[in-house]
C-alpha cells in the first residue's frame, strides 16, 4: 500500500494501492511512513509518487465512505476526516523538502495531497488535476479551502474550488500550480534530481520545519491569519 525507501538524502514514498484512494487505512499507513521520515536527522527530500501509471490518486474512497461495514478494510470511518487533514497538515510542514510526482488524475484528497507538497512536478500528456466537491455535491470543508488558497495563484483559485476546472499538465503549469512537466518516463529522474538540490536546506531540519509553521501554521506570517497546515491539524475548530 506505501512503500518508503531512502537512497543517499532522498526518501522516495511510493503508493501502491492502485487508484490509491483514501480510507482511514490509508491514511494511516501513510503516517506511518512519515514518522520514519521524521526519526531521521540532517539534510533530506521526500519524493512522493504513484505505482500506477494512470493514477497518482483519484481522491477519497466514496465505496468505503458510503458503506463502511461493507468494506471493513478501510477502516474507522469516524475517525477519517480529522485523520486525514491532519496528515495533510503534517505534510504542508514536513521539516524536509517534499516533491510530489503527479504520474496521472489527482482527484481530490489527491489533488490536497500535491498541493501539500513543496514542489509539484506533473505529468505533460495525461492526466488532471481537480478538486471535484461540486461535482459530487459537496462542500469543500474551510481546512481544505485554505490549502488552495495558500498553494494556488489568486487568478486560479476560483475556477479550481467552485468552477472544478480539470487542469492539464501544460495548463497547471501556465497557471502556476505546478512547478514543471514532463514525459511520464521522466517524471522520478526529475523528482530526484530536485529532491537531491534542495535537500541541504533541511540540514537543520528543525530550522526548516519551523519556518513552514510561520507559512502555513497558526497566525501565519504569509497573511496574519491561521494558515493551512494550523486548520487542518485543529479541523474540528472549524466548521464547513
């Protein structure tokens, strides 16, 4: 389901549970791999990517959350909504650089799980981006607004969060909501090669994880206000 390996500075989290949609397992394994991120020291990158060459991850696991007794497998559902924005919280501040991989559709939780990561690299022939509540009838939860708020550029925002604009490789990037593209063939050359540049900024890793806290966490200096990463660890604080 996730699979994490190091080689040198560079932490490389797979998911590897096909459309890898999110349960309260899922999450949890996630996690899991994270607190092996965070036990290390000195300098680091996680690289974040999909086994299936079609989904990087195609959002929550509407079967599971519809009838959770059906598919056990899952997990708690009560306990899923302040799991998840918590780990996505966690991620936003994780005291290394992170790089996301977006090898296909990234629905979603999915899309929140990019957006929660410094760098975006996105495939360039296939595959969107897309926060698609309104399609499916649901409120975007203020946690969750605030992320793209804070990732997204001002003339994008709009289209993505009440329009569900499905962005394309070429078009993310125009917008400014992913950092590159590339061929499906490159995209871990790519991840790696920037996760390796930009590791020796967590060699106080401390230091590196601090000044995300004054970004994205409580009264954030990029606004004066509660950042992201604050909302999505204290969820229940703030209704939809």
């Amino acid at each position: 389901m996730i699979d994490l390996q190091k080689k040198d500075s560079v932490y490389v989290l797979t998911m590897d549970a096909g459309e890898n949609r999110w349960n309260t397992t899922f999450v949890r394994e996630f996690a899991k791999a994270l607190d092996e991120v965070e036990k290390d020291d000195g300098p680091g990158a996680l690289v974040t990517r999909a086994q299936d060459p079609k989904f990087f991850s195609n959002g929550l696991d509407l079967d599971w959350m519809k009838n959770p007794a059906g598919h056990p497998e899952g997990g708690d559902r009560e306990v899923f909504g302040e799991e998840f924005m918590f780990l996505m919280g966690r991620m936003i501040t994780l005291p290394i650089p992170s790089i996301c991989t977006i090898n296909g559709h990234a629905f979603g939780a999915g899309f929140m799980l990019s957006l929660s990561h410094d760098v975006r690299i996105m495939r360039e022939d296939r595959g969107f981006i897309c926060a698609n509540e309104m399609q499916l009838g649901m409120k975007i939860p203020r946690p969750e607004l605030a992320l793209f708020r804070h990732k997204i550029p001002a003339n994008s925002f709009f289209e993505t969060v009440q329009l569900s604009k499905r962005w394309t490789g070429p078009a993310a990037l125009e917008a400014g909501i992913v950092q590159s593209i590339g061929i499906v063939e490159k995209l871990d050359e790519m991840a790696f090669q920037k996760a390796t540049e930009l590791a020796p900024l967590a060699n106080d890793r401390e230091n590196f994880g601090a000044h995300k806290e004054m970004l994205f966490g409580e009264n954030a200096a990029i606004n004066l206000e509660h950042g992201p990463a604050h909302m999505l660890k204290n969820s229940k604080e703030f209704d939809v």
